[in-house]
C-alpha cells in the first residue's frame, strides 16, 4: 500500500510514529543493523518501519514498541470506550450490521 493512499492525517501520524521510532533507536545509539537484528526483520523493512510506510507489519511495529519499553503508551493512543473499560457489553442499535458487514441491500450493484 502506497502512503498516498491514506488520508493526510493518516499519513502525517505513520510518519510520525517512524521519527519516534528512530528517535529511539538513535538515542540507544543502536545501528539499522542492530535494531533489524532484535526485530528479527531486515534493515530495509526498519527503514520502512522509521518512513512510517503503511504496507509494514502492525506486529512488527509493535515489537519494535516493545524494545523501546512503549507498549503501554498504546493505551493513550487508543483509550477503550468508557462501556469497555466498566466491564459492560457494547451493543449496537437493533437493526443495524456490524461494522464491516455488507448488507444485502448493499449487495445489490
């Protein structure tokens, strides 16, 4: 997946996300070769990882969070609804799909 194919907030985040990763990995003065080598991944994909391209893996992204002791961070980026969080089941309106699901009247093209 292209970068230009996310939308410009979207874009702007992942590139984000990859300076702080290399932010990271430069302060423990680890080489690309080294970060790839504790990721179990090749030095382009961490350089893919650091350009905050969309196609790398979310789970490598995550290992590569773990390293740096970030994980928990995740928590503020995506905080569960107040529903969740007190232990209750989140329920859609009646009558409604879940999300991702195609109706059949959206079947119809």
């Amino acid at each position: 997946m292209s970068i230009t194919a996310l939308p410009a907030p979207a874009q702007l985040a992942l590139v984000r996300l990859g300076q702080r990763l290399r932010a990271h990995r430069v302060q423990r003065a680890w080489t690309l070769a080294e970060m790839a080598q504790r990721l179990m991944c090749s030095p382009t994909t961490v350089r893919a990882l650091e350009a905050g391209k969309p196609g790398t893996s979310l789970g490598l992204m995550l290992h590569a969070l773990w390293l740096f002791g970030e994980t928990d961070s995740l928590d503020t980026v995506a905080p569960a609804p107040a529903a969740l969080a007190a232990n209750r089941r989140v329920r859609r309106p009646a009558g409604r799909a879940a999300p991702g699901v195609i109706t059949e009247s959206e079947r119809d093209f």
